[in-house]
C-alpha cells in the first residue's frame, strides 16, 4: 500500500460525503413540503429515519478519515517501518472511535439539526433527544441559520454555502465579488470574521435550499425566526 493509494481512497469517501450531503438536502426538502401540505405523519417519519441513517454513515465515513489521516501522518513522519502495519493500525483505531460513537449523538450532526429546526417551523413534530440536546440543537441551528449576507449585510435572496467552511452568501453578491477579485488578479477571502478560507471559488458555492426555506419563512411570519 502506498501513501498516493491511501490519498486517492480518502478524496473519494470526501466525494461520498458531499454526496451524501446533497442527498439529505433532497429528503430534507420533500420531508417540508409533505409538512407544508399536511402529508401523512408516518412517512414523515420514514423521511427523518432517512436523514438518521444518512448521519449515521456520515459519521463513519468521518472516523474512518480521522483514524487513516493520523495514522498516516504518524507512520510518514515517525515510524516509516510500520506502513505495512497501517490497515492493522486503521481498523483498529476505527472500532475505538465506534466503540464510543452514540445514536443520541446523531441529534446534534449538523443535518439532523437542520432538519429538525425547519420541521418545527413548519409546526410539524420531529423526535427528540434529550431537553439538553434540544437546546443544544435549537442554539447551533439558529447560529448556522443566520440569513444576513456577510458580503451585503442584508437578507440573503439566493443562498448559496461554500462547500470548503460551509458558510453562507447571497449567490449574485458572491459571484460578483469572485469576478472582481478575478479582474484585479486577486483571490476572494471568505468574509465571515474568523474563517480561514482564504480563496473562495464559484465552484464552491452550492444552492442551499433548507437555508432559502428558512428566509421565506421568516418573511411569512414578519421577520421572526
């Protein structure tokens, strides 16, 4: 096993997890339109089991990079030998982070969250985790769900998140500021205070349809979240 192998496997589970991303946004969607149009609450149910399993693999996916890239990083630089011990080395590492992953843990992956938020906007019951948990989950949502562009300063139109820091613009406001960077040579620095993304790229930028809900919402009810 090379190190080029072991590279070339982790961007392709990058590539799954972004894919499984889009894949929960899509459920999420169909998920608040069966709300919006007082669909059945069984298969609103199925739908959220959907998203769970979705997180579920999610995780894994995310353990399994974390345990390859230290041990990976380890054998490179302070014990070259033991590269042939490396799959050994990653299985074991992956059923230590298993061993302490929790299903009630699942509450608070981003999605989930975000998912659970806009049903309850929609007035539509989701399960819980624990009272703790659910404010943990209301607090982080309403952080991630901030509809103010960092570029305008005022309400997003088109939302659009940055797959690289996952933060949020306004896509006509984003795309022009890309274009000038561009003309004076120059790289686009995400504007968000803190973030370190300094080379914003319109690739990057993908349509956000739970964060675009979450503005029409707040139109309907006046401006309130």
């Amino acid at each position: 096993m090379s190190f080029s192998v072991v590279n070339q496997t982790l961007s392709s589970l990058k590539t799954c997890q972004s894919d499984i991303s889009t894949g929960i946004d899509i459920v999420t969607e169909v998920a608040l339109d069966l709300a919006e149009t007082g669909g059945n609450e069984e298969d609103l149910k199925k739908l959220e089991q959907i998203i769970f399993d979705c997180a579920r693999i999610d995780r894994k996916i995310s353990q399994f990079t974390q345990a390859v890239e230290g041990l990976t990083t380890q054998v490179r630089h302070e014990q070259p030998e033991m590269m042939s011990e490396l799959k050994g080395l990653v299985q074991e590492k992956f059923a230590g982070l298993q061993a302490t992953a929790r299903d009630s843990d699942l509450h608070k992956h981003k999605k989930v969250v975000e998912f659970k938020q806009n049903l309850r906007k929609a007035n539509f019951p989701v399960s819980e985790g624990t009272e703790e948990e659910l404010d943990e989950d209301i607090a982080v949502t309403q952080s991630q769900m901030n509809p103010t562009c960092p570029i305008t300063q005022v309400e997003m139109v088109n939302p659009v998140k940055n797959k690289k820091c996952n933060h949020y613009y306004d896509q006509e406001a984003a795309i022009n500021m890309i274009k000038t960077k561009q003309n004076q040579k120059k790289k686009f620095r995400c504007p968000v205070v803190g973030c370190g993304n300094a080379d914003v790229k319109q690739p990057d930028l993908v349509p956000d349809a739970a964060m675009k809900r979450f503005i029409q919402n707040r139109k309907k009810h006046g401006g309130r979240s």
